[in-house]
C-alpha cells in the first residue's frame, strides 16, 4: 500500500508554549492536525477560565493565515484552583480537560500539587460535572528511582485517586511503561492513555548510547526497549482507550544542548510521517485512522474531523526540516533515525 487516506488527525497532547516560540511551531500543528489539547504550563502556569480565555486568543492571533485549527484549552491544576472557576470554564465550552502535575515531576511544573487531599474539592466536582483530568504520571520524591516514576505513580497515586473517584474521567497521558499499558487495558472504564510519537520510536539507549543526546531526552525519560514494545503493540492494536497525545514540546536548543538540558522533543514537523512508518512496520496502516484520528475523540466525547488527508509514500524519502527557526531561537526537530518515505499529500 503506498496511499491511506484517513479523517483529519487531532493531538489530544501538545505544548505550544507562547509569544515567539509559540509562533515559530504552531504552523507546523495546524498544518497536520484538526485540533489539539493545549498543555497549560506557561510561566505562569494557564490557571484559570480567564488565563485560558487569553492564551486562547494569543493562540488564534498566532495562527497563519488560511489555518484550520482549534485549540482545545486546558487549566493546570494547582492546591488553590477554584472548583467553580473550573466548572465555569467547563460549562463555556472554554476548557476540554484539566492538567494534573505533581509538582516538580517535569518542565515548569512548580505549581503543581503537592498534597492531594487539597485538589480533593475540584476532583470530586470535575467528576461530577464530566470533566476529563489529564495527568502527568511521574511522582517525584527523590528516592525513586527516575525510571521507576511512572510505574510508582500508578500503584501510589492513580490507584488510590480511582477507587476514591471512580466517576472521575482520566487521561493518563505520555504512557511509557509496559505497567501503564497493562495498568489501563486492565481498568474498567474511565481510563484511557495517550502515546507520544518519539516513544513508538526510541528508548533509553537512544538517549544514552555514545554519548548524551540531549535531543532525545523528555519526560517521562524512554524506557528500556520492552516497553517501548509494549507501546507500540498498543497503539497499533486499535484498542480504543489508546490515542495519540505527540508531546511535541519545544525549547531552543541552547536550552537542550548545555549542562542541565531541559525535557522535551520537538516532533510535530513529522509526526504523521514517523506514525505511518510505525505502522506500516507493524502490518497496521488500517488501524493508524483510529489511533491518530477515531480513538482521541471518542474518548472526549467530540465527533471525529469531516476532513481527510491522504498520505502517500513516496519512493525517495521525503523531506523535512532538521530545524525549525523561531524567534525565540532554533528548535530542532526529532530525528527517528531512520528515513521517512511517507507525507502528508498537500
Ligand atoms: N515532555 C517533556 O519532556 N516536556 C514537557 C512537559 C511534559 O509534558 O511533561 C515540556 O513542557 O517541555
Ligand atoms: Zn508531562
Ligand atoms: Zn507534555
């Protein structure tokens, strides 16, 4: 097959950032995806319905000409977050989600929770009014080991919140362990996990091997190449609670390429030609529809994009930048490391 014509594609997972940066990358979104679930943490952090009504503006002001996106906004959940600030918001139709971080677990997480019980009061209200909390699973206490976070996070931190709110809805987004993709295929309704891009694709060697490769660093770090398996036999299976969240997380590479480089990869340039290859390796293009396209909204209650596009494989591997230049500096974009023979059609 070298044609596969699917509905318009959404990234339930994507950081935007704001200003320069923010008009540097989001072309390269909208140019591929109908919607997407706008990460909240700015410095400051999207923290109320008028924090997201704004940055909603800035996103749209920021769009190129011509674009067809619609961002679908998020509030970062702090100790403080008012539930009937968040009720509000939903209610609008302002707000898709809302963003758990243990606070320090990634970038610009600081404002993040500390103590469940205070977050108890929006929870137990999200869970009533049907609103969907995305969590970043990592805990972050200093005596777990960084490759154990995610699996920790689940038995200390997720089970208890779910049998204490089983009505609550959760995304447990950026899956990178076998545990995680055991952990929701196992729950029985009201769990689904998103998968990044760059997790399909790398592991922990990737990271580490001949050198340090800063490029391929993020949080949660790559696992060992058993999960990433695991990972890949999930979004390919066509199992419906699996969707894709790219994590595309810009930062400029001064900030990557130094002593301390932060966490995150750049992939939404090449996304959609990294996931076809993927699963075109695992004899599964027919399934890409529902994990980039079918399985993300059902799961959020919208209906899936009208549109189509097709991607084609072409003979010669295509094209695509190495960098995205913005104005806030060069971002380099995610190298799977092996040529890429499938685009989009424009
Ligand atoms: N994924 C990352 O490595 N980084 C994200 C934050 C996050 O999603 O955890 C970022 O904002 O840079
Ligand atoms: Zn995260
Ligand atoms: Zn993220």
């Amino acid at each position: 097959m070298n044609r596969l014509t699917i509905r318009r594609p959404d990234d339930w997972h994507l950081h935007l950032r704001d200003g320069a940066m923010m008009e540097g990358v989001i072309g390269d979104t909208a140019r591929d995806f109908a919607r997407a679930i706008i990460m909240p943490n700015l410095v400051p952090p999207v923290v109320t319905a008028a924090d997201a009504a704004a940055y909603r503006e800035r996103i749209m002001a920021a769009l190129p000409q011509g674009a067809v996106f619609t961002p679908l906004m998020t509030l970062y959940l702090t100790e403080t977050t008012d539930p009937d600030d968040v009720a509000r918001a939903h209610e609008s139709g302002l707000v898709t989600a809302v963003k758990l971080y243990p606070a320090g677990a990634t970038t610009n997480s600081a404002s993040g929770v500390r103590n469940f019980d205070n977050a108890m009061p929006v929870l137990e209200k999200m869970a009533e009014i049907g609103l969907n909390l995305c969590v970043h699973g990592e805990v972050t206490s200093a005596d777990v080991d960084i490759f154990d976070r995610e699996a920790v996070f689940i038995d200390t931190v997720l089970d208890p919140l779910r049998k204490r709110l089983p009505e609550l809805k959760i995304t447990m987004e950026h899956v990178t362990t076998k545990d995680g993709i055991d952990y929701i295929a196992a729950a029985e309704g009201n769990l689904a996990g998103s998968i990044t891009t760059h997790h399909l694709i790398i592991n922990r060697n990737d990271i580490l091997v001949g050198g340090i490769r800063p490029h391929y660093y993020c949080l949660p770090v790559a696992k060992r190449e058993a999960h990433r398996k695991a990972l890949v036999a999930a979004a390919t299976s066509g199992d419906a609670r699996f969707f894709l969240g790219t994590d595309s997380a810009p930062h400029v590479d001064p900030a990557k390429e130094c002593g301390c480089g932060c966490a995150g990869i750049y992939t939404a340039p090449n996304t959609m030609s990294c996931l076809a290859h993927v699963f075109e390796n695992e004899d599964a293009l027919d399934r890409l529809e529902a994990f980039a396209s079918l399985n993300g909204p059902a799961w959020y209650g919208l209906s899936p994009n009208e549109e189509r596009v097709t991607l084609v494989k072409r003979d010669e591997a295509v094209d695509y930048p190495k960098k995205r230049e913005t104005g806030a500096g060069p971002v380099t974009v995610f190298d799977p490391k092996f040529p890429l023979f499938w685009e989009v059609e424009r």
